[in-house]
C-alpha cells in the first residue's frame, strides 16, 4: 500500500487560517485512496474463509478500483456495483476497474449512486451466500462491518499518533477534521482518539446545494433515525420511512445516512458536524492546488472547506485527513473553474 502515508505540514495553508495544518496524505496510498485499508483486510478475511467469488459496491470508484486491485493480486473473480450517475462522472476509476479485471455493473434504481449500488450488492450477496464475500467499502452495513471497516482502517490515527509525535513532540492535536459520508476515512482518523478529551472531532458532510434545500446529503444534520442497510443510523427519509434520495457533486459523499459510529459521535457532542456545499468543497479544492500543488479528491474538499467555519489558534495542531486524490474529479473541477473566484 505504500504506508506509512505521510503527515505533511501544509505551510501555506496554515498561513492563510493563522493556525498549524497537517494533512493526512491517503492520496498518496496505491490505488490513490484510503480504502486500500480496508479491502487488503477483507479479501484476506474472504481467503481464510475460503470465499471464491468477492463483490463490492462504490460510489467514487476508488472502493471499487482498490477492491478490484485486490482481486487481481490474490486472483479472485471481483464484480462491481455502481450507480449508473456514477460510472458517467467517474468514468476513469470505471476503466481502471475494467483494466483489472473486475466486471462493472451500472445500476439504474433510485437515484443510480452509491445507495442503489449498495442495494444491489445485498441482493447479489443475500443470493450466493456460500461461495460469496461481501467487501463493503464503508462503515456501513450490517454487523460486523461497520466495526470492521473502522478497525481496519484504524491504522490512519495509529500512524498519526506516531508521526505528531515525531513532528510535534506530543502524540495528539487538538483538532482532527475528515469528510464523512458513510464514514470510513473519519473513522479511521479518530479511531484512537475517540476517548481522548483533549482531541476535539470537526467532521464536513455534503451539504450539496444547501442543508434547507432539496437537493443534499447532509444526513447528520437533517436526518431521522431509521435503518437502512442494517445499520439504526440517521437518515434521509420521508415520515413513512421512505428514503430520501441524496444529493452532492461529490460520488463518494453522495448516502441517504452515515455509519453508526458518527450517528453515535453526533448524537453524544463528541463530534461537531459542518455541512459544506458543493461550491464551498469546489473552492476549497482550488485552494489547496494552488497553495499547496495538490488536488484532492471531491470528498476530502469536503473537509477543506470547513476550514473555514472554525476559529483556531495559532498554536493549535489540525490534522485533516485528504482521503483521496483528486484524478477521478477532473472533469467535474474543469466543468466548474470558470466559478471560481480566486483571492489568493
């Protein structure tokens, strides 16, 4: 996988907020994305069960691409489920899923994103249990999984805690900031903190075209607790407990809920969650290239952009989390970079 990734002491950007940033660089994994951590895991998990076939679904593409890649190096039969709205704005992480060797399924249901792919993967699931492994990409789903996927992803803040250490002389900051949408690069990053009051917990969801409108995937702030997927989570859903569709320029991000573990970090005040709309994560990506020369993925622009929404100190240590980069998201940003106002 290439770890560890690095934690990187963005310089301009901590002089643009008056604060000290570090960025977590998922970006840098192979695959281009956290979720590398998490399938490496599962398919071991599928072999020593002796599974013979893996399936997945994904919004972005990168669960998708990282599970394919995972299939290929431990020669698995892989099938992908994904939105069909999703395999036309994320059509390169399609191609490389095709590349190795994974069949791609576009799914037309709903809204044709990231919920209807994970419905199809359930009934695929629920109708070959025998020979089949589910690798859900997310913490998500039903038990174990969502305490699966934050264990294995735990190695984010485990190396964290290592490098702050090495960086800061202490081995924790005072705030930790991820995008989460259902919620596996968040848990990752706050894994070995949860308990630790001194660490305060920022999480950036999809605001989309704002929390008031029709058109979001801010599920924490505006959502209802119901279940879906077999998880009790907040969610979108109308008072008879239909699904709300979603909504956010953002595939990955784009889940009618979040995982239980930040339903439960919402609900108790160990987290604070900012919604950041899509013009705001769009801005915030921008940033980033130009201080920094790195572009994120549409989900960690998420995160970027709350930046903005929290009044720090100067001597505070952030440590935000870029889950991923930004390759997959060209087209979307290209499509929008005539919007973007530019004071820096």
């Amino acid at each position: 996988m290439g770890r560890p990734s690095p934690l990187y002491f963005a310089k301009r950007l901590s002089e643009r907020y008056g604060t000290r940033i570090y960025l977590k660089r998922e970006d840098l994994n192979h695959t281009g994305a956290h979720k590398i951590n998490n399938s490496i895991g599962q398919i071991l998990i599928a072999k020593k069960m002796g599974k013979q076939r893996i399936i997945a679904e994904t919004g972005a593409g990168q669960h998708g691409v990282a599970t394919a890649t995972v299939c290929a190096l431990m020669n698995l039969p892989c099938t992908v489920y994904m939105g069909a709205t999703d395999v036309k704005r994320q059509h390169t992480n399609v191609e490389r899923m095709k590349m190795l060797g994974a069949e791609v399924v576009p799914v037309t249901s709903g809204n044709m994103t990231l919920k209807d792919a994970t419905n199809e993967a359930i009934r695929d699931w629920c109708c070959h249990p025998a020979e089949t492994f589910y690798i859900i990409g997310s913490t998500v789903g039903p038990h174990p999984y969502p305490d699966m996927v934050a264990r294995l992803q735990s190695i984010i803040s485990e190396e964290i805690k290592v490098q702050l250490q090495e960086k800061t002389g202490r081995d924790y900051p005072d705030y930790l900031m991820a995008c989460v949408g259902g919620g596996s690069n968040a848990a990752g990053t706050v894994y070995h903190y949860i308990d630790d009051s001194r660490v305060k917990i920022i999480l950036a969801e999809a605001g989309g075209m704002g929390v008031e409108s029709d058109k979001t995937a801010a599920s924490l702030e505006i959502g209802t607790t119901g279940i879906l997927h077999g998880s009790r989570i907040k969610l979108m859903q109308t008072d008879d407990g239909q699904i709300i569709e979603p909504y956010s320029i953002s595939a990955g991000l784009d889940y009618p809920g979040t995982g239980p573990i930040h339903c439960n970090l919402y609900e108790t005040g160990r987290a604070q969650v900012l919604p950041a709309n899509d013009d705001e994560a769009l801005r915030a990506a921008f940033l980033l290239t130009r201080l920094e020369g790195i572009i994120p993925a549409l989900e960690s622009a998420h995160a970027l952009a709350v930046l903005e929404k929290v009044k720090f100190r100067p001597d505070d240590v952030v440590v935000l989390t870029v889950s991923g980069r930004g390759d997959k998201d060209l087209d979307t940003y290209l499509s929008h970079k005539d919007e973007i106002k530019f004071d820096f």
